[in-house]
C-alpha cells in the first residue's frame, strides 16, 4: 500500500484542461529547428576562442606601437593586419549580443556565424604575425640599446667638448675654430634629436650618432670595424682613448688661454719721473710694480738711473726725424708713381752716437702731386743727424734706438722682472711723454710688439666720473661712431677710410651698429651732442687736428666748420667709457714747413688729445705720434676694430695684433709703431656691447 504511493508520488502530475496543477509538455527541438537551444559547450568554446583573438590583437598591438614609437621599422603591413582583427572582433560581439538579447530569432544562424567570424583566415596570419613581430621586436631592442649606449656616451662627450669650445669663445681663444664647428655641428644635431630621443624615438638618435660618427672619422678618431682597407663610414666605432686625448687637449690650451687672459686682466706698471738736468746729465726715478698672480706676489722695486742729456735728446728727437723722413718718404713714392711707397730713410748722427747739433730747418717741401698718398700729420718734426745709424735700415735704426733707451732707463732687475712678466701688459707712466716709448726694444724684439704695451697718462686730477651707459641704456650690439672732418686741405684717403671701416664694420659678426659724421654733419654742437649721449662704445676720427706743445690742453680736433673742438671741452663733455681712436693729422695752416720753422714735442702734443679722451672717462685712446701712411693706417684700424670687435680681444691685445699685422705686411714703413695706447689695455668688448 505503501509503495504504491510512493510510487504514485514520483509519477508527474497531468495538467489537463480541467487540472490547473497539469502543464504542457515541453517541446521537443531538432537540429532543422531554427529555434534549436546553442549547446553550453558550444558557446562556450566560441567565447574562449574570442577572448584568445582578442589577446593575440592585443599582443599584436602593443608589439607594433613599440615598434612604430622607435621610427626604425615599418609596421604598415601589421597595422592594417590589426584593423582587420578588431572589425572581426567587433562583428563577433555583435553576434554574441544578438544571442544574448534573449529575443527570438536565429540563434543558431548567430552562432554558426560567430565560428565563422573566429575561423577567419586572418587569425592564422595574426598568430604568424605575432611570431614574427616578436622576433623583430628583440632584433629591434638591440639595436635600439646599441643606440641608446651610443647616444648617450656620444653626446656626454661632445657637450664636454661644447663646453670647452665655448670658455674658448668667451676666452678669444683663436685656435679652437677647428673643434668649435665639430662641436656646434654634432651637439646641434644632438639637441635637435634629444626630446624624440627621450619620447623613445630613435630614428632622430640614429641620425645624430652616425653624423657624430662620421665626423669624428674626419679627424681621425674613429675605429673600422671590418677590414681596415675596406672602411665604410657608416661601419666605424669611435675611438674613445682618442676622442678623450682630442678633448683633453684642448682642455689644457683653454685653461692656457685663460692662465694668459687671466694676466691680460691684470699689468705691470713702470714709472719713469725725470727731474732737473745735472751736470748734462737727466736723473730717472724709476719704480716696477709686478702684479699678484698665482704664487707671484706683488711687489715693487726703484731705482735712480741717469742718462746723458745727448741721449735723452736723441730718444726724443727720434720721433721727429721719423716724422720727416715719413714726410719726405710718402711724398717721393707719389712722385715715383711706378714704385710701390716706402719711407725715406732716417736723417744721420755723429760718429759718436750722441745726436748732432741741430741743423737749419729744411725749406719748405713742394707740393705733393694730385693722387699722392695724403700725409697723415699727428705734429711737426724737426730733423736732426744720425751718422751712426748710416748703415742699418729703418728697422735696424729703430731697433738700435729702442735697446738703447731699454739699456739705460731701464735697470738691470727691473729687465728681469720685465722679462719674466711677458704675459702681463706693460704700462708706463712718465712725466717725459715725447720719449718713444713705444720703440722699446729687449734685445730680442720690440716690446709693443712681444707684449701689450700702453701709456698711462699723467695729470694732477684724477679723470672726472661719467655716467656709465651700460646701467642707463640696454644694448644688445656694439655701438660705433665715425667721424671724418673735412676742412681745409682735404685728406685724399680719409673718407675713403671712414668707408673702408663703415663696409668692413658691417660684415663683422655680430655687426655693430654705426652712426657717422662727415662734411657738414660734423659740427662742434653735433659732435658735442654725440659725445654727451654716452651711448658709444667705439668712437674713431680721421681728419685734421691742431696741437698746443705749451698748453696740451688746448690741442684740437678741427672741425669741417673751422670750429676748434679742444681738448679740454672733450674732458669736460664726454660720457660713457668708449674706446677712441685718432687718426688726426695736423692741418696744412699750421704746418712747420708752410711757416718756415720747426717745432718739437711730438708726442707730448699727440698726448694732448688723447689724455683728455681718458681723463674724460675713455677706457683708452689710440693716437698716432707721427705722420703716416693713409692706407697702411687705415689697415691697421680696420684690423684692430675687427681683433676688437670679431675676435673680442682686449683693447692692448687687438692693438698689439694690429700692430703685428702691419709690421709683417709693410717692414719699410713704420706704422706699426705710430700707434699709442693710452689707458687701460684690459678693457674689453662685452658680447652684448659696452666695455668691461
């Protein structure tokens, strides 16, 4: 009985019409029925499979940005490979959506269609891909760590070498052009290449390091790395013991160069003060001050010398009798118009070498024929005799004058203190200006020309305080001012230099910036306005001037109105620190030769003017001592401007180069050494303009 209802309990229960626990049977589905149920295991797998497709687009992804971000490979091909893979996966999904929407439709059609989508062909060429692109991809990091090592040494080394090309620059160091335009060269394609570089990027990287490469192949610090004969510029490894003797050699000139522009900053200074002539004789205070340098300290020795009053007058009147033979000499090159101009030779002395009496004054020249070199005129000369120096050219004559001077003003420990200071300027100081200093020889070479070399005037004020330009006006380029007087007996080569200079002012780099006076622009009231603006840092002036031998003071620069711009009112006038030079030249109403006599101190008139330059705040003066030629003079101002402006040497450097240059190109004349400094030799261009 029991059984019987359990069994009875297991049976299902009918759900007949009349029944309401009764149901429907469920519906038998066959393989043909569009409604057919997508087996679990079936769906399943396709699921699998999907999220396999999406991990190999993934790894096909991520392999090809990797690969793309370096800019050393193509991967076109894999990117469109991979463009394919997502719309496939896209369609795939939406396949999926459809059967998972639970609305009634054909669900086995979706399915059939999402093994199809995931049996496409491109799976296999993806799973093949991604082989491939893996191999690459390791292939690749190689190279790029090869790179990477490069890069980073390479450009280590060349900004060191930048570095030091650059403390060549500020030092005006002329022999590191060679490595400055390697330097600039790489580093700028380095620096090009360094944001790409550090953004993984290394086709840029590549680029610099072969160019870096075959650059350093070009000065021979680069290895082969196949058979030496057979060298491929694009095969080489650098050098690296040799790239680092090539850097540190230039290392140790820079640091030279800075030990002498370290020097060049500083001077020794020489005092000479002659007092009242004793018995024919000129006593000499002399004083040396040696500078503090390194393990040098400072010190200062003094002495008294005496030197014959012939002597003193045959130093001094030295000047005068170039002067004359300057004259005779320009003036019989214009009338030899075939022969190439050269100066007289110098007037002679007594056997004794002592000077000889003065003789007559010599009558007055002709005039110069039209087209001669015009004379440059910085004072009157008187001649006197030099029988003693009969035999030896003008260089020799020079040279015996200037050992002679050195011999007996200068004592003995004082020479060697001069000798061991070479590298620092030399100024002198004396109360006896009309002495040639500038001829000073060691028995070796011309101490202007070894060294550099400025007088130092001396007044009984101290210069007058100006406003200083740099800190009331901001400049960025050189500022220049040229002025050319015109009046009177007009100079043939004068304008010619004050274009000469305007041209080669305008092709230096950086190209200052150039105002110029000429003809009638040049008035008292105009060039005291320019003078009064301080914004000068180069002030140059050819034309005439007058000089005053009692009252230096009133020496002149005389103006295209006739107006006399004194001395004493450029003292008074002048602001800012420029540098000045004078090419002035005496006028032809106050000539010696037009009034029949002869006057002497040179120097000390030439010293007139520009004392009252220095005294009025220039950092220096460059003023001639004695006539000279025109375009030898105006070839020697162009190189100065350009040591001073170009090469950015200190102002008794870029002299000192001017001075060589001229020498070396014209031994028969004596331009090289008309020049004096006056002032501080250690003044220096700043890049941005203004003076330091």
């Amino acid at each position: 009985m029991k059984r019987a209802v359990d069994t009875a309990a297991q049976q299902p229960v009918s759900r007949g019409a009349g029944s309401p626990r009764s149901r429907a049977p469920r519906p038998t589905h066959t393989a043909s029925s569009p409604t057919a149920p997508v087996s679990v295991a079936r769906l399943a797998e396709a699921t699998r499979q999907l999220n396999d497709c999406r991990a190999l687009v993934e790894d096909l992804r991520t392999l090809t940005e990797a690969m793309a971000q370096t800019r050393l490979t193509s991967v076109v091909g894999e990117q469109e490979l991979i463009t394919t893979l997502v719309a496939l996966i896209t369609r795939a999904d939406d396949q999926i959506a459809r059967m998972a929407s639970g609305a009634a439709g054909p669900r086995r059609s979706c399915m059939t269609s999402l093994e199809g989508l995931l049996g496409e062909p491109e799976w296999t060429v993806a799973r093949s891909s991604r082989q491939q692109l893996r191999a690459r991809k390791a292939a690749l990091d190689a190279v790029t760590a090869s790179i990477t090592e490069e890069y980073r040494s390479l450009q280590l080394n060349f900004e060191r070498l930048h570095h030091v090309v650059e403390r060549a620059s500020e030092l005006r160091y002329d022999d590191a052009e060679s490595e400055a335009e390697l330097a600039l060269d790489v580093v700028g394609k380095f620096r090009t290449s360094d944001l790409d570089f550090r953004s993984g990027r290394y086709d840029t990287a590549a680029v610099a390091v072969q160019h870096a490469k075959r650059r350093l192949a070009e000065k021979g610090l680069t290895l082969p790395r196949g058979h030496p004969d057979e060298v491929d510029p694009d095969q080489v490894d650098v050098d690296a013991a040799k790239f680092e003797t090539y850097t540190a050699d230039l290392e140790r000139k820079v640091r030279d160069a800075e030990l002498r522009d370290s020097k060049l900053a500083r001077r020794t200074e020489l005092f000479l003060i002659s007092g009242a002539t004793v018995d024919l004789s000129v006593p000499y205070k002399v004083l040396l001050r040696r500078p503090n340098f390194g393990t040098i300290q400072e010190s200062n020795l003094y002495d008294d010398v005496e030197v014959l009053l012939t002597d003193q007058d045959l130093f001094r009147e030295t000047i005068d009798t170039i002067a004359e033979s300057s004259i005779q000499g320009i003036r019989s090159a214009a009338a030899a118009t075939s022969a190439p101009a050269q100066e007289s030779p110098v007037a002679q002395a007594g056997p004794t070498g002592l000077a000889a009496p003065a003789a007559p004054a010599a009558p007055a020249a002709p005039a110069a024929p039209v087209g001669a070199p015009a004379l440059r005129r910085a004072a009157p000369v008187r001649a006197i005799s030099t029988d003693h120096l009969d035999q030896l050219d003008t260089a020799g004559r020079l040279e015996r004058i200037g050992r002679r001077m050195y011999s007996l003003l200068i004592p003995d420990a004082m020479q060697r203190i001069i000798d061991e200071t070479d590298e620092f300027p030399l100024t002198i100081t004396s109360n006896n200006p009309e002495l040639p200093w500038e001829l000073l020889h060691d028995g070796t070479e011309f101490l202007c020309l070894k060294r550099t070399f400025a007088r130092m005037p001396a007044q009984q004020t101290f210069p007058r305080r100006t406003r200083d330009a740099a800190l009331t006006v901001e400049r960025r380029k050189t500022t220049v001012l040229l002025v050319h007087s015109v009046h009177g007996e007009p100079l043939q080569q004068a304008e010619k230099e004050i274009n000469d200079i305007e041209a080669r002012l305008a092709e230096m780099s950086p190209a200052p910036i150039v105002t110029k006076l000429t003809g009638s622009d040049v008035t008292a009231s105009r060039l005291t306005d320019e003078l009064s603006l301080g914004d000068y840092d180069l002030i140059h002036y050819a034309g005439h001037a007058g000089f005053d031998a009692g009252r230096p003071e009133l020496s002149y620069l005389l103006l295209s109105t006739g107006e006399h711009f004194r001395a004493e009112r450029v003292q008074r006038l002048l602001e800012g620190h420029p540098v000045v030079f004078l090419n002035a030249c005496e006028s032809s109403k106050s000539a010696p030769q037009a009034q029949g006599r002869s006057t002497g101190g040179t120097v000390a008139q030439a010293q007139g003017l520009a004392s009252a330059f220095v005294y009025g705040g220039a950092q220096a003066c460059v003023g001639s001592l004695w006539p000279v030629f025109d375009d030898t003079a105006a070839d020697l101002a162009v190189e100065f401007y350009r040591q001073l402006i170009e090469k950015r040497q200190r102002v008794g450097e870029a002299l000192r180069r001017a001075r060589v240059m001229s020498h070396g190109r014209q031994q028969d004349r004596t331009t090289w050494a008309a020049y004096a400094l006056y002032g501080d030799p250690s003044s220096l261009l700043a890049a941005s303009g203004g003076l330091t």
